[in-house]
C-alpha cells in the first residue's frame, strides 16, 4: 500500500467493512490483554486497521466501545414490550420484552464473558452498567404506563423485569455450558413467581 | 466570644453536641437554596457554626454528606435478615429486612423529600445512589445465601427485594400525606405477588 493510497483510505472516510464491529473487537481484546485504563483509542484503532478518526465516527469515547448497542437494546425492550397483546398481564409482558433482550444479548456468550471481566475490574464501568440498567428499567416502566398499567405497579414490574433480566443474564453468562438465554430468563420469571408465592405477605 | 475560645473550639476537636445531624441539614440546605455543584464545604460548616476541620472528621466530602448512614442501613438490612426465623421462606426473610429498612429510613419524611429533589438534579449523585442500591442487593443476596438459600434464587430475592425497597420508598415520598413506609413497602411486596402469580410464566 503506497502512501497514496493511506491518504486515500484515511482522507476519504472509505467505508470499511464491519468497522464498528472491528473496533469493538479489538478494543475488548486490548482491555482484556493489558488493561481498560491502559489502553488508548490510538491503540484500538491501530489494533482494528483502521484510523483514530473512524474510531471517533462510531464512538464517543473507549468507555462507550463497551456500551455500543445499549441504546438499540432498550429500543428493542421497549418496541417488543408495545407488541406484546392486549390483555396481556403486565409480568407477561415484561416477559415478552425479556425475550427481545435475550434475542439481542444471547448471540455472544464468549464476548460477553471477556466484557463482563474487563467491567467488574473498573469502579468507572460498573457505575455505568448500573447506569445503563437503571435507564432500562426507567423505559420499561414508561412503557408499562403506556399500556395502561398504573403506579406503583408499572414501577414494580419493570424494576423486578430488570432484576430478573440481570440474574437471568449473569447466570447465563457464567455458565460454561451456553443454553439459551431466553430459556434461562424464563425459569428466572418462574423462580421470581414461585419466590413471592411463598411469601407470607 | 474571644478569640481564645475560638482557637479553643477548633484546636481541641471540643465536642459538638449532634455535630453530624446539624452538619447534614445544614448542607442540604445549602443544596437546596444554592444548588449541590455552587456549595463548599466551607459554607456547609459555617451554616452548621462548625469548622471545616469538624466536617472533614464526620464527612469525606460533600457528597458523602447525603450518604451518611448508607453503611449503617446496609448493616440493619443483613442483621435484620439474619434474625429472620429459620424457618422463613427467602422473601419472607427478606421482609423482615424490608422492615428494618422501614424503621431506619421511614422517619425523616420531609428530610428524603428535599434529599431526593438535590440527588435527582445532579447527574453524579444519582450515580452514587445507583451504586449504593447495587451495594445494598448485594450484601443482601450474601445475607441469603448464608441462610442457606442456594443461587440463583439468592440473587434473585435480593435484587426483588431492593427493587420493592426503591419502588415503595418513592412512592412513599412522594406522597403529601405520609403513611408508615413499612406498610408501603408490604404493600408493595404484596403487589409484586399479585404481579408475578398473573404471569403465564
């Protein structure tokens, strides 16, 4: 490759293949190899093949590689939760968003395994997971309200949807056997059913 | 007073009766006339007719001042669900914590109003509130688990749990007229029953 062509590739913003893809990859690689903090957005770009500049183009910062899609993860909670029926109750329609997100997040178990260990080593990280669950949680239960359920049950449903979708989540996700997420969401809801009938009230 | 006394005061660490209450309200306040970001600790002491050396020998920083006690509610929490009868199912033992909870939190009605209202303006503070929930699930989840009950229930009881707590709490707050927050909390433990058992599963 000639200079020329460098100039070329970098000058032009060439499209580049999966680029975001890339660069979530090596990022993860880099965190995981020799630290979140000690790792640049040079280094991922590099790591990538592609320009610091691309990398700017999909990311805001090295943080947000690791929180790319969470904003397409709530989109998709929240659109399958206003698809769910009617007379759906409002946990089985918790339930029906549970399984959008097990369809978004059960693809990659082996990446997701790598991300949670580079997140539960940084105080910074593990706030802004909490941040992106409560912000979840906070979409599910408007759009509980959307589908006429009042408060404090909307409140509760999509808190308790969101506690179920984090243990469901981590379980899976430390099992070095891969089921379906979706599966291990839904014997989380019935453990959460049988859990609360057994309390006295 | 003279400046012998003073000197007195600040020089000898003398006793101030309910330094840390007065301290506390004082920065609140502060937050609420003036704004969390736009206050020093400096003013907070001087509010309270404090030094700042008192402060700093109660409260790291500003922040901690609306944490204060979050240690010691988690404390309750676990000591309260370890002294749940043995025989107790997981969300009954987590009941008796909720009530603990109840007792420490519910009497400083007016106080969690004004709290809520600087928390909810500062994207930082909410953060640490985030933060100490996730503390608060956690040691309740290693609460259960010496009780014997096995994962992933013991995460799942206490991630309900805390999600009933910031639910119940809200809705408690927010409420001109106040009830007793145990009751809220039961009720809302109640309704998450009522929630989960109208699941298909």
């Amino acid at each position: 490759m000639s200079l020329d062509d460098v100039t070329y590739t970098r000058g032009m913003g060439r499209w580049e293949p999966d680029a975001s893809g890339r660069l979530r990859e090596a990022a993860l690689d880099l965190y995981v190899e020799r630290g979140y903090e000690r790792t640049t957005v040079a280094e991922i770009a590099d790591r990538a093949g592609l320009t610091a500049r691309t990398f700017f183009r999909y990311f805001a910062d090295k943080r947000e590689v690791l929180f790319a899609g969470s904003a397409d993860l709530q989109e998709g909670l929240v659109s399958a939760l206003a698809g769910a029926p009617a007379a759906a109750s409002p946990m089985d329609a918790v339930a029906v968003a549970l399984d959008a997100a097990a369809a978004w997040l059960g693809g990659r178990h082996a990446y997701s395994r790598r991300r949670y260990a580079v997140i539960a080593a940084n105080a910074e990280l593990r706030e802004r997971e909490l941040i992106k669950l409560a912000s979840l949680a906070s979409a599910l239960a408007d759009g509980l309200r959307r589908r006429g359920v009042p408060d404090p049950q909307a409140g509760l449903a999509a808190e308790t949807g969101i506690a179920v979708l984090r243990v469901a989540f981590a379980e899976w996700r430390d099992e070095a056997v891969e089921r379906p997420l979706a599966e291990v969401m839904r014997a989380s809801l019935a453990d959460l059913t049988t859990l609360t009938a057994a309390a006295a009230g």
